[in-house]
C-alpha cells in the first residue's frame, strides 16, 4: 500500500504543473515567456518529488530493520501517509500562490509533519529492540535517528525563512540528500 501512495502522490504533483492557455496564433516568444512563468511552480515540483522520494528511502530504509509491527507502529505509518497524500496539494498551494506566507508555512508544517511522524516511528520502533531485529547495533539505530531529524531541522528553518522568500526557503531542502549522504557515510 505504502509504495502506492507514494507512486500516486508524486504522479499528482504533475497534474498542477498548468501551462496558461495561450492565443491560437502563438509566438514562439510567447511561449518561451509562458515556459519562464513555470519555472517557480517546476522548482517547487522537484523539491515535492526529491522529498517524497528521500520519506520513501526512508520508510524502505526503516523498514529493512524492522521484524515486526504493532498498533502505536502502524498508526505513526498512517498518520505519515496521510500526510504524503496532502503533499500534492501543499505543492499546488505554493504554485498557485508563490508569495503568500500563508501558504509556504502549510508547505514547510506539511514536510515538518511527516518527518516528525517518520522519526518517531524508527524511535517507537528501536527503543528497547521493541520491534527490529536484537542484534541491530545501538550505533546504528542512533545514526539512523539523526539522519530522521534531519528533515524536521530543515523544516523548521523552512518555516523561519518562509517570510524572506519562497525560493529561498525550499531551496534547503535541496540539501538533504548529499548531506544525508555525508552523514552516513562519515558517521
């Protein structure tokens, strides 16, 4: 189910990408200028679409680890996914009304809440071996922990630079891959 609603939620993400309807007799200087005019709404689409994408590595990742589930497990699963499935919408929002602070703190509480809802999932999960394997390495389960706080830092930095400026506050989140990266790699 978990990989449906990601392939779903990121298929959506494109359907808000709206070229404005221009003349019959179009120029090709007219087109170019309406392509200019979608290149916020693109840049915020491949923001949505690397961080959907980084939450599924994240569940995968999680995933590999864990044995079994409960109810507390499940129910943090749910509350991410539906979280994902609003994804769309807060891009849109963001795309159709770029400089409105209003929607750029949805965007960034968006991101924030499934974040936090992924991090505390892998902490239900570890604390006490409760639901991953024994001899998972108590080293291991805290660099995994980090990293899940990566995201949440990011939004909340999202949330402050929100009111500089669109771009600016999602461009942070371009970050998070090779920085995870690193973090893994040197941690």
């Amino acid at each position: 189910m978990t990989d449906g609603v990601f392939a779903i939620a990121m298929t959506l993400m494109v359907l808000s990408l709206d070229l404005p309807r221009l003349p019959g007799k179009t120029t090709e200087a007219e087109l170019l200028s309406a392509l200019r005019g979608l290149l916020l709404p693109l840049f915020k689409y491949a923001i949505s679409f690397l961080l959907l994408g980084t939450f599924w590595v994240i569940h995968i990742r999680q995933a590999h680890h864990v044995r079994r589930v409960d109810v507390v497990y499940l129910w943090l699963g749910m509350g991410a996914l539906l979280l994902i499935t609003l994804v769309p919408f807060s891009t849109s929002l963001v795309g159709d009304y770029p400089d409105m602070g209003p929607a750029e703190y949805f965007f960034h509480l968006n991101i924030l809440g499934i974040s936090t809802l992924y991090a505390a999932q892998w902490a239900h999960a570890t604390r006490h071996h409760r639901l991953v394997e024994p001899d998972l390495q108590p080293g291991m389960i805290e660099k995994e922990r980090r990293l899940g706080l990566l995201i949440p830092a990011f939004a909340i930095m999202g949330l402050m630079l929100a009111a500089e400026g669109p771009f600016e506050s999602n461009l942070l989140y371009a970050a998070v891959p090779p920085l995870a990266a690193l973090l893994r790699r040197f941690s």
